[in-house]
C-alpha cells in the first residue's frame, strides 16, 4: 500500500481513516540539515527512523480531530564535543480541525489548532513537529567522548601570541 503523501484532513477525520508507516530521513530535508550539520557521516545516521501513526476521529461534540503519534530515533551531534549522540523521541498530539479563517477560535492548552486543508501534507506535519521537539543544543546524557575545557574557563585567544614574542 502506498501511503498518500497529501491528505483532505477534514475527510481523514470524517472516516476515522489511519495512517502509519516510517519516513525516511531524506524526506525530511530541514531535518537532515540540522542533525548532520555537516560533521556526520551516512553511517552516523543510518540507524535513524521516524515512524508515526495518525489517525482521524470526530468526537460526541461533532468536532473533527487528527491524533499523530511519532517515535523518532534521531543521530545529532552532540553541541559539547560534536561526536555523534542518539536520542528518542515519542511524541503524541491532538489537533482540532478548524476553518480558522470563518471565526475567532478560543485557547486551549489540551489541543492543538489546526486549519482544514484539503491538501494537507502528512510528511512536512510530522518534520515541523519534530523540528519544533529537538533540543536546541543537544549533548550526551552522560560524559562526552572528548574532555575540552573541564575547567569551565575560556582558553585565552592570545597565548598563542605570546610563544611568537621573543625575550
């Protein structure tokens, strides 16, 4: 079965449709660029995968929802020694389906807001998502591999001028 890049949401949650399945990495473009940053190789990130499940559903209010579950296992390098650091992600989010554009819509901390699309793309939901979960400086749990600068002090950009002084 082929899985439908593109999505009418609001007939998605009228039929209580499912979607579910993995997304490769090279489908993700804006992610690729922020976890590789150019200092991973292929093999730092082939044990990366995304799946996720959405599903639509209508409620007993007669309101319209996504339910997107994502379980992302993401390669990045790590922001205080720039060896590569795995972590997971499981992620889970309710969306309301709302013509935003008719009437003023009301705050709500449990769900999340989303315009009806008929044209809805399932691949860029999830990479925003994503994207938006990330640590913005992510770091090993534990020790890094690389020791630099335990002291917490800044190395002086200029001893290394000093050694071109001559006594």
């Amino acid at each position: 079965m082929t899985i439908p890049k593109f999505i009418d949401n609001l007939a998605f949650a009228k039929k209580q449709d499912k979607l579910s399945g993995n997304i490769q990495m090279a489908e993700c473009e804006r992610l690729a660029d922020l976890l590789q940053h150019g200092t991973l190789s292929p093999a730092d990130t082939a044990k990366d995968s995304i799946q996720y499940v959405l599903q639509g559903a209508t409620n007993s209010l007669s309101q319209h929802h996504l339910h997107l579950s994502i379980n992302a296992q993401l390669t990045t390098p790590c922001q205080r020694c720039l060896a590569p650091t795995t972590f997971a992600l499981n992620l889970n989010y309710i969306y309301r389906l709302e013509n935003i554009a008719d009437h003023e819509v009301e705050e709500s901390d449990d769900v999340d807001l989303l315009a009806i699309d008929q044209t809805m793309d399932v691949n860029a939901l999830i990479e925003d998502e994503l994207l938006t979960a990330l640590p913005i400086a992510p770091t090993h749990e534990a020790g890094c591999t690389l020791k630099n600068n335990q002291s917490g002090k800044a190395p002086n950009p200029f001893d290394a001028l000093k050694a071109l002084i001559k006594p």
